[in-house]
C-alpha cells in the first residue's frame, strides 16, 4: 500500500506566500503590467489622435528623452533636470526622518499603561485619516496663531531653534533642520500613520521570551532595543523604508509633472520618457537605500 508523500515545509512555506501574493499578482498583470508596457511604447514614439480617431504612433527613438533634458522645462520654468535633484535630495532627507519617527511613535503605543487600547484608537484614528482637516487648519494664519497661543510659539523655527541652542550642544546647522522639523510636524504626522501600524505589528510579534533572556543576561534598555528590538525589526524595517519611498515619490512633483505633460501640454511621448525615467530614478534611490541598510547592518545580507 502505497503511503501518501508529504510536502516539506520549505515547499508548503514558499506555495502559501505564493497563494497569500496570487491577488496582488492578478491586480499586477491587469492593471498595472499593460500601463507600463504602454508607457515604455510611448515614450519611444511621437504619439498623435489619428484622422479617424485613436492614437497614432510614430517611432522617433529617444527624441522624447532629449526634449525632456535639453527643451523642455517644468509648470514652474525649471529644468527637470533640478526637479529631479530636488526630489532626491528630499527623499534621502525626510527617508530617515519619517521612518525613526514612525518606530519611535509605534515603541510608545507598544507601551503597557492602564487603557492603552482607548489610547491607541484615539491616536491612530486622526493618523490613519490622515489629518487633513487639521493640517489645513494649522496652514492658515489662525490655526497657527491658537496653537503658537497655547503652545507658547514652541512651533515656531525661531523659538525652535532658540530653545535647541539653549538646552543642546548640537551644531547649528542641525539645529536649524530641527526646528524646521518641529514647525511640520503635523505634516510629519501624517506621513507616519501608515509606517507606525506597520512598526507596532513587528513589535507585537517579537516574542517576550526574548526581552526575558535580555533581563537575565543583564541588558538594560538601550541594549535590549540595540541587540533585541532592532535585528528581530529589520524586515518590517525594510518594508516601511520601502513604502516610505513609493509613498514620498508618489506625492512628489514629479509625479505632477508626468501629468501635466500628458494631459495638460498635450506631450504624451514627452510625458512617458518622464515616467519611464521616473521609475528608473526610484529603483536607483532605493537599490541605494539598501546597500547603505546592508553596509551598517540594519538588515540581513542574505
């Protein structure tokens, strides 16, 4: 009698990631894989509405990257060429920025505190919602005046800044992007709602065991985040790295951009060679971000 063969648990592992991605692979290929198959075809082409109507295709090669180097400029008469050093520069600025304070907001909702769970709908709710009624309220000149009011204008970049060359020893030029930082953090807020869901999932996963070994051994707190916290973190660290990335260039200028040369100037070969170059820049900026996270070893090389 034969006797069934069981299936390793590498294999069954690896078939139910495969069955857990079939939805998003489905969604990929139909929306999403015809898109870009369309835009790399675009972007070599001068595209046109034919006389009987559709689109007309004429190969020019890379003319449309040329134009969108050399002739073509920004809504704001800047050459793309600064556009894209301005977004990169931002992103490798407000990168690390948003994701150490993701984690920090998620390690103070990890905390156990009486009523935590009231706590945490109440925090998350307006961070998840994105604030935006609160972000508009604050931009105008009487939010910001209530605030400052109530505050005693700790908000403010100047009385930021006075207050950090007071009480730190940090130089000058830290200080200055510090105080900026506090001016925004409301805007800072939501762009951390997402990632911090994301930072105290991992956290809830990390199995107790392992801060218990950490008392024993002697290991204080810092220690214990350091050689516990932050290696058990490192994946869902790489996915908030990731999804901060998309998120950041999603809501760029550049993204603007592609549509205002597509549907505004009419330039759809211009506005794909845009897009095309825009997809290879993330992959760059995040190839980049990866190979810094493997060299100081926040994630693991395999």
């Amino acid at each position: 009698m034969k006797t069934k063969r069981k299936m390793k648990y590498s294999t069954s592992k690896k078939l139910n990631g495969l069955i857990f991605m079939l939805p998003w692979l489905i969604g990929f290929i139909t929306f999403f894989a015809v898109p870009i198959k369309n835009t790399i075809l675009y972007s070599f082409n001068k595209v046109e509405v034919g006389a009987s109507g559709g689109i007309e295709l004429t190969f020019n090669g890379i003319q449309n990257y040329i134009d969108l180097f050399v002739s073509e400029v920004s809504t704001t008469s800047q050459p793309i060429q600064r556009i894209f050093a301005t977004e990169n520069i931002s992103i490798f600025t407000n990168l690390p920025l948003i994701v150490i304070f993701s984690l920090f907001l998620a390690i103070l909702a990890n905390a156990k505190f009486p009523g935590r769970g009231v706590v945490r709908v109440i925090f998350f709710l307006p961070i998840v919602l994105g604030l935006p009624l609160i972000v508009e309220w604050t931009a105008n000149s009487t939010g910001r005046m209530m605030i400052e009011s109530a505050s005693g204008g700790m908000f403010g970049a100047e009385n930021g800044a006075e207050l950090l060359l007071e009480y730190t020893f940090l130089p000058k030029k830290i200080i200055e992007f510090l105080a900026v930082v506090l001016e925004n953090i409301f805007q800072l807020f939501t762009r951390t709602g997402v990632q911090t869901l994301i930072f105290l999932a991992g956290l809830q996963s990390i199995s107790p065991s392992h801060y218990e070994v950490a008392k024993i051994e002697g290991a204080n707190r810092y220690e214990t985040f350091w050689k516990v916290t932050l290696p058990l973190l490192s994946n869902v660290l790489l996915f908030a790295v990731i999804y901060t990335m998309i998120d950041l260039f999603l809501n760029s200028s550049i993204a603007e951009e592609v549509y205002n040369f597509a549907f505004t100037k009419s330039k759809i070969g211009v506005g794909s060679a845009l897009s095309v170059v825009y997809m290879v820049n993330v992959l760059v900026v995040l190839v980049i971000v990866l190979l810094f996270l493997k060299a100081v070893k926040v994630i693991d090389k395999k």
